[in-house]
C-alpha cells in the first residue's frame, strides 16, 4: 500500500525488529485484524497475542484474517473495553499496538476516546517487560480524533525518562491532519 512510511505500516517495521517468538504481546484495538495478524506472525505458535475489541463486527473479521492464515491458535480474542485488560492479561509483554479510532468501513461513533484509552495506556505500561514498546496510531482527522491525539501525545510527553523514551513519527507535507505514530519504550535493566 501507498505510501510505505504510513503511521501504521511503520509501527509494523520498528516492531519487527523487537518482537521474538514466543513473547506476550497485545493489540488494544483489533479493527480488521490487520495489526493481530502481524503480531501473531511475530510471536509464533509460541507465543500469545491478547486482542481487544468493544465490537463483535471487529473480532468477526480479525477472527476470519487469523483462521485464513493458519494464526489463531495463539491469539486470544476478547470482547472487552481494552481499559480492562488487566483482567485477561496477567504475564509481563513486550510489545502491544493501539490503533485509534474507528472500524474503517463501521459505525463511525463507535470510536476510541481520550479517557478510556489514558486509563488502558496507564495498565498496559504496568504490564510492560523491560526493555518491551508501546505503539499508538493516533488519528487526529475525525471527530474528537484531535482531542484525544492532544491528550494520549500530552501525557506519553511527560513520562520520566528514565524509564520510558518517547517518539513520534508524523508526515508533514499534509493538508488535513494525518494520522501519526507514537511509541513508548521501556528502559531495559541492564
Ligand atoms: N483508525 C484505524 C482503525 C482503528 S480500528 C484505521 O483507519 O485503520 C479501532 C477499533 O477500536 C474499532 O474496531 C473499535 O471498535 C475499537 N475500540 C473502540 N473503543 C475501544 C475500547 N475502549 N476498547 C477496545 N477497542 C475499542
């Protein structure tokens, strides 16, 4: 797809390079399945991914994507505010994706918000494994979509550092507000 330096293909390209068979890994928000059918490639049958969804619509299609490619024997889909993911997920991860916004193709007010997606980025980092990377695609081009890229940017800005290092990738030579990603990184104890 073009452009390859896409918000979400390039979480995909640092992720890569971090993710090792067999870690534990999340996908906060599964939408078509896109970013759960990466991290289970990743993670091997070894491994475990946790992904989250408030709408079935959601889980269906990442359900279908991870059966057509052999994948989801070692993916867990959950139905469940990602706030709550500390009820399903108790082992430390090293990596998870969230992917703001809303289904393309879906009910367009049925969206992440500034909120809940504070209260889930605050758990997942509890869960996060040294040296393991959070990464967010924030969209800022819908409705509240700006407001909530504001907020998730604000306080991931304001970590100390150490232990987290912040970093964002945005294009700039855009008209409208184009999606970008954040990532968070753990320091590693070493
Ligand atoms: N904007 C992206 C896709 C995002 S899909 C793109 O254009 O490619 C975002 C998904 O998050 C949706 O399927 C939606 O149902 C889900 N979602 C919304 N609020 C959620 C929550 N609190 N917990 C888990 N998933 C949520």
């Amino acid at each position: 797809m073009y452009p390859h330096l896409k918000a979400a293909e390039l979480s995909h390209a640092l992720l890569e390079k971090l993710i090792r068979p067999g870690q534990t890994v999340i996908d906060a928000t599964a939408g078509k399945g896109h970013d759960t059918l990466f991290l289970a490639q990743q993670v091997q049958k070894e491994g475990k991914v946790y992904a989250f969804d408030v709408q079935e619509e959601a889980l269906a299609y990442t359900r279908q994507l991870l059966a057509a490619h052999g994948l989801l024997e070692q993916t867990e889909l959950i139905r469940d505010s990602h706030v709550f993911l500390r009820r399903y997920v108790q082992e430390p991860v090293s990596a998870a994706i969230y992917n703001l916004g809303y289904l393309p193709g879906g009910d367009k007010k049925i969206i992440t918000a500034a909120d809940t997606t504070l209260a889930s980025l605050r758990e997942c980092m509890e869960l996060l494994a040294p040296g393991g990377v959070i990464a967010v695609v924030v969209y800022p081009g819908h409705p509240g979509g700006e407001q909530e890229a504001a907020c998730v940017e604000a306080y991931l800005g304001n970590l100390a550092a150490p232990p987290w290092y912040v970093f964002s990738w945005k294009r700039v030579n855009h008209k409208v507000p184009a999606p970008y990603l954040l990532m968070v990184e753990k320091q590693n104890c070493r």
